[in-house]
C-alpha cells in the first residue's frame, strides 16, 4: 500500500503537536529520506553521509537505540507495520527543555547530591579514623611510658631488653645495664612535699635521657629508681655513661620551691653481660641493683661497677 508524503509529513507534524520534543524524519530500510515533520527540512540534508554511515552502523542490529553526534542526540525506532526507520532528532537545548532534559537534569542533580554526600562521608569516615589512629598512638604511648618522667615504665623497658639482649648474644656483643636510684629521695618528699618530688623525678629523668647514646634506653622502674639499658657497651664505657649520668645530676642546684634551691645526687650500680657471658637482663639487672646497694652504703652519690665498694 502506497502512502501519499503529504500524509506521512502530516503524522509527523501531529506528533510534533502533542508535545514531542525535536524534529521527526521518517526513513525506508535503506536509509533513504522520505520526509520530515520540520517543514524547513524538506529534502531531509540534516546528515552528512559520514554521520549516515554512524547511523546505518548503529541500526544493524538493534531496533531502536540512539546515538549522539556531536550537539545533537539521534534515537531510532523501525517500524512494526512499514518497512523503515523513524528517527527522531533534537539538539541540547531541546533536550533541556523535553522530558529527557528534565530526566537528564534530575539525574544530574542526583548524581551531584550522591557525590556530595559520598565525599561528606569519606572526609567525616576519614575524620573518624584519624581521631582513632591518634586516640590509639596516645592510649598505646600511655601503656609503655611512666608519664611523670616520659621515660618507658617497668613492663615496656623489660619487654625491650629481652629482644636486645639476644641480639648482642646473637652477635656476641657485651650487653650492659645501670640502675640508677636518687639519694635521699624520702626526705625530699617528706620536707617539701610530693609536688616538689614529682619535679625532681621529671628533672632527673630529663637528665638522664640526655646522658645516653642513641641506642641506649631509659626507664623509671620504680619511685625514685631508674634503669639503663646500653647494647653493645663494654662494662667499662657502661661505667662512663654512669659516671656521666651521675655528675649531671649533681653539678647544678634546681629550684624546688619559691626561693629555695637543692642539688639531688644518685647512686648507681653497673652491670655487663662480658663479665660471666650472661645476657639473661634480669640477672644482669638483679646485679646492677646489687652493686647499686653497694655505692649507698659506700656513701652514696658515686658508680659501683664491680662487687668490691
């Protein structure tokens, strides 16, 4: 059955009157322009052949699909009851003002809101796991560290000496330790009170830290008492830093209270694994203790590095 172009042209226009947006041209199985619903485009010239080849391509095996070419968007439907295509072209600004333009726009909006919303949640989600990391480092920094003299407590210098001490043994390296104890610490307490304590502590910890090598370690292992921990140091340069230790603590007078001034001492016993080939820290410790003992009733404010006072 042959159908006039007029009346086809003039389906076309009645689509065009029922508020579908863009221009409608109407095509045979051979892409060949049979009329168009725009009267300004009679002869239907609104593609050139490259872009009719794109749509051919696009056409083989789909029944109605769409394609964009540059400012405009091309849909296409073949017809059930003709042999061919109706193609229906619009350009951007067309499309803004259809149903897909507010479609595409909703979902624009859509698309920007999610967005939005996943990089509100990435920087609070991002938030939350640094406060964590840092809330983790101060509860993991309070676990290990006296926090009066900031240096390790009893159980986190033991749990560094053990793993030191086997490699020095490892490597047959002495392996040496100091205990460090301030003289007259009660009466200190006893004649100005525990604040006044609390600061001589702080300042003898800061002064000790500052005695040691870089690979040294430094812990409060009980009131007023402290202990060294000096891998790969002979028991002889053990003595020297001990030695050192000691004087620092007594060549400066430090305010205790409003106008008044004391100067602390330490005594100190020294121990080293080079002198029975014992690297187990405990003994070693136990004997730096021992020879600690050994200087208070030697005096007090002097090293004892070896069992004879």
């Amino acid at each position: 059955m042959s159908i006039p172009v007029r009346t086809m042209q003039q389906f076309l226009r009645n689509a065009i009157d029922k508020n579908l947006d863009g221009e409608y041209q109407l095509y045979d199985s051979k892409l060949r322009f049979l009329t168009s619903s725009n009267p300004d485009h009679p002869t239907g010239n609104i593609f050139d052949p490259r872009e009719l080849a794109l749509l051919a391509q696009a056409m083989e095996h789909d029944t109605r699909g769409g394609i964009r070419m540059d400012s405009r968007y091309v849909s296409w439907e073949r017809l059930d009851h003709f042999d061919g295509v109706l193609v229906r072209v619009h350009t951007l600004s067309e499309g803004v003002r259809g149903d897909f333009g507010s479609i595409s726009i909703a979902l624009t909006l859509l698309w920007a809101l999610f967005t939005t919303m996943l990089l509100i949640s990435w920087y609070v989600i991002r938030r939350m796991v640094s406060n964590m990391y840092v809330l983790q480092s101060s509860l993991q920094w309070q676990a290990w560290h006296d926090t009066l003299t900031r240096l390790y407590n009893r159980g986190a210098l033991f749990e560094k000496a053990r793993p030191l001490a086997k490699l020095c043994q490892t490597h047959q390296h002495p392996f040496s330790v100091i205990q460090v104890d301030l003289d007259h610490f009660k009466a200190i307490n006893d004649r100005f009170s525990h604040q006044a304590g609390d600061r001589v502590l702080s300042h003898a910890a800061g002064l000790i830290s500052s005695s040691l090598r870089a690979q040294d370690v430094a812990g409060r292992v009980g009131g007023e008492e402290f202990c060294v921990i000096l891998p790969g140091a002979s028991l002889t340069e053990a003595a020297e830093v001990a030695e050192r230790i000691r004087l620092k603590l007594n060549e400066k007078e430090m305010l205790i209270a409003k106008s008044t001034t004391i100067r602390i001492s330490a005594s100190l016993g020294v121990s080293s694994s080079e002198e029975a080939g014992d690297y187990d820290f405990e003994q070693l410790q136990s004997l730096a203790d021992r020879r600690l003992y050994l200087a208070k009733q030697a005096g007090r404010n002097r090293v004892c590095a070896s069992d004879n006072a």
